[in-house]
C-alpha cells in the first residue's frame, strides 16, 4: 500500500524558515518524480513544486520560486521541501503528492494527509 | 502558463440528480486532464485521469469527456457521498495548475 506521511509543519514568524518532510513507503520511491501541492485554509489547491526520479529536473511556482527548494533523498524514501523567507500567504496544509504513473504525463494518484504551515507573528 | 477555470463556482443539488461541471483551460491540453474529489480535512482524491478515464474504484456514475481545452465531468445520479468540492488539474506541463473548484451543495 502506498504511503505518503507529511511532517515538520507548525508556526513560524514571517520571515523564517521551515522544512517540511514526507516519508514515502509501499512503492519504488526512486522510480517516481513527485510534488508539493498546498491549500490555504477555505481555497483550492495550488501546486506548489516538482522534482523528478533522479533530482535532475525541478520546478517551481512563481509564488515560492526563490524562497522554497525541493530536494529529496532516494536512500530514505524521503522528499522534502525548506521554505525560507515564509510570508503570511505561504499558510497552508502542504500536501506531498505521487504520479499515479512512473513515466510519461500522469496525474497525481496518492497524496499524503497534508502538515499545516501557519506564518504569523 | 496554462489557466484552468471551472464553473460553476458552486453548484446545489439534490440526491438523484445529474449534475455537469465545467472546465476550460487556456491552451490546448490534449487528454491531460485529471478530475478530483475533495471532502473538509482530506487530501484530494483522483476520480478521472485522461479526461475520461476512470480510476480504480471510482463508481461508474462519474464520468468525463473532453479534449483541447473544453471539459466535463458528469456525475449521472448524486449519492450522499458525492457532496464535496470537485478541481479540474492539467498535467500536460509544468506549472501544473488546478481550476478553483466547484463545491457540490445539498439543496
């Protein structure tokens, strides 16, 4: 069964930083790329980043482009996502979410059940 | 980028009904639409990929079609279940983006 586990959301003050974390288990996590999506409370949803299989291919939206940097680590089954420079508009649940397939254009099949960010001082 | 918009906004019905929520993307995006349910304090849910495929375990009630930059999903007869909001996403290419939703009513 895939899982996907969020963690590290909490409270920061504008102008900090957060890494959030999601843990990846009951699929090859190095055969899939996978994003960040978010939710602000009483939104839609926005995506947020990208980041391929190998780590070779990232993306961003423009909203965090400069201030958030996906990574992951294959060996831990493991994604991640450091938010510097949060501002009161980054509050959201941030959900990590898995292709539904390894190759070619898919949607996003599983998603974790989100980690709360709140920016505010 | 590619803008996703759906209608309605909002949209109230009862038990039984049929019901039809739109999505337009700016561009053209060939079959690379995906369809999701979202029910208060959950993730989102895959019901449609491809436009018009349905995901495993999703019930034959619903339904999408569509291709280029016009879009559907029909539900054809609302259960109790089925009231939450529904988002339209393209994946044809990066910035993927979602519609704004469409939040199913009980009338």
């Amino acid at each position: 069964e895939v899982q996907l586990v969020e963690s590290g959301g909490g409270l920061v003050q504008p102008g900090g930083s957060l890494r959030l974390s999601c843990a990846a288990s009951g699929f090859t996590f190095s055969s899939y790329s996978m994003n960040w999506v978010r939710q602000a409370p009483g939104k839609g949803l926005e995506w947020v980043s990208y980041i391929s299989s190998s780590s070779s291919t990232i993306y961003y939206a423009d909203s965090v482009k400069g201030r958030f940097t996906i990574s992951r680590d294959n060996a831990k089954n493991s994604l991640y996502l450091q938010m510097n420079s949060l501002r009161a508009e980054d509050t959201a649940v941030y959900y990590c979410a898995r292709p539904k397939l390894w190759f070619g254009e898919s949607p996003l099949g599983y998603w974790g059940q989100g980690t709360l960010v709140t920016v505010s001082s | 980028d590619i803008q996703m918009t759906q209608s309605p906004s909002t949209l109230s019905a009862s038990v039984g009904d049929r019901v039809t929520i739109t999505c337009r993307a700016s561009q053209s995006i060939s079959s690379w639409l995906a369809w999701y349910q979202q029910k208060p304090g959950k993730a989102p849910k895959l019901l449609i990929y491809k436009a018009s495929s349905l995901e495993s375990g999703v019930p034959s009630r619903f339904s999408g079609s569509g291709s280029g930059t016009e879009f559907t999903l029909t539900i054809s007869s609302l259960q109790p279940d089925d009231f939450a909001t529904y988002y339209c996403q393209q994946y044809n290419s990066y910035p993927c983006s979602f519609g704004q939703g469409t939040k199913l009513e009980i009338k």
